[in-house]
C-alpha cells in the first residue's frame, strides 16, 4: 500500500470521479480530505469502514478558501503528500453563445483554482516529495460542440501540468494530469436531464464513445492512483477516454 500514512487533498470530491478517488485512496491507505462546497457524504463512509478522511469546506475560485483548506489540513495531520485538482464546472456554449460571465467563471474554477491549490501547496509538498493531478479531460485535445470555455479550460490544465512538472521536478515534486472521456457522473447525468429528451442526448453521447459506453468514476479513479503511486511519471497527461481521442 503505497499511499499508506500519506495526506491526500482532493476537490470537488462531493460526487463523480473525486468522490470515487477519497474511496479509492482510503482503501491504499490514504488519509483523505475531501474537498468541495457542500458536505461529502464519503467521508462517513471511509471512516465507517475504518478509513480517516475529513471535510473541509473550499471553493477553489476563492483564494481565502485555499489558503484555509492548507492551512486545516497541516493542522490536521501536519504535512500534504498528495493534491488532486478535481473540482470543475461545465458550461456550455460556443465562442458565440458563451456569456463573458461564463467563461470568467469556467476559468476562475478549472484552471486559477488548480493554480491556487497548487501555489499554497508546493511549499508542503517540497518537504514530503509529493505529486500534483491535475483533472483536465479529453476535450482538451478533441473538439467537442459547444464546450468552448470548458474546452479552453481543460487545454489550459495540459499546460499548466507540463509547466509544472518541470519548474518542480528539482523539488521531487511530481505533477501529472488525467484526461477522462465522457464519465458517468451526477454532473452528467444532470446536464442530460435538461435537454428536451435526455433519452436521445444520452444514444448521442455513447455514440462518440468508440467502446460503445460511457467510462464510470471508478475507472478513472484507478488511472489518478496511477499517477499518485508510480514515481517514474511527472509531465504524464493519462487518457482514460474509451478511445474517444483515437
């Protein structure tokens, strides 16, 4: 167990990918704390089970909020190991259709609140010889209709991460990015619900999926632990996408 005695931030851990990467992490022996702007619900689960995790409220846009966030968990458990950069929000619309507001908001959360996390964590991962994950997403390299801002959002992380990985490899600080296909998650499944038949919005969605599914957030929880144990990655951007940037 490779993650065991180790401290693990993860955003946006409130459903989805981040919510089965606290579990995932727990089970390796990970002491989580999970992230997000209302309670995660995983944290009674992992410590029911035996588990350590805590909640602590964050919106990574704000920069107070981050700062708080550090500065619970080192007193906490006194030293960070691990920082996974999950939370992101969805907007959609074309370069056209998107409102300004929209794409500020898209950019404040996907890539600045990655970029605070990281900022006001590095100082601690220095001494612990810690990893960075970065949640981009395979929009990032394939265009996909009306996610303009949340595509540009996405390129960004790419780019951040490669920076990253190399103003920081003489700390033994490693920095990666997953890049997820179309993933089952309550975030989807909401943004479905909306359309005038959810039905049909669903067919098309699996339809560019090359496998023939959608990816499920246990899935893409496997490739971020991936990247948190092998000590030979930093500058990796993981594709776990069903083929869809084939």
């Amino acid at each position: 167990m490779k993650l065991k005695g180790k401290v693990a931030i993860i955003t946006g851990a409130g459903a989805g990918i981040g919510q089965a990467t606290a579990i995932l992490f727990a089970k390796h022996g990970a002491k989580v704390v999970l992230c997000a702007r209302t309670y995660c619900r995983a944290v009674d689960l992992i410590n029911t089970e035996g588990g350590e995790a805590v909640y602590i409220r964050c919106d990574v846009s704000s920069e107070e909020d981050v700062k708080c966030m550090i500065e619970e968990t080192l007193l906490r458990f006194k030293r960070i190991d691990i920082l996974f950069n999950n939370a992101g929000i969805v907007v959609q619309g074309s370069a056209e259709t998107t409102l300004i507001e929209e794409f500020d908001m898209t950019i404040a959360v996907n890539v600045k609140g990655a970029w605070l996390c990281s900022h006001y964590a590095i100082p601690h991962l220095k001494k612990t010889k810690g990893v960075i994950i970065n949640c981009s997403s395979s929009v990032a390299v394939r265009g996909v209709a009306n996610r303009a801002a949340y595509s540009a959002s996405k390129g960004a992380l790419v780019s951040l991460t490669k920076a990253m990985a190399m103003d920081h490899a003489a700390d033994g600080i490693r920095v990666n990015a997953i890049l997820p296909g179309t993933t089952d998650t309550p975030s989807l499944e909401e943004r479905i619900n909306i359309t005038k038949d959810p039905g049909q919005t669903r067919r098309q969605i699996v339809m560019r999926q090359p496998m023939g599914r959608l990816g499920n957030p246990e899935e893409i929880a496997q490739g971020v632990l991936l990247l948190a144990e092998n000590e030979f990655c930093t500058g990796t951007c993981l594709s776990i996408d069903g083929g869809m940037t084939i």
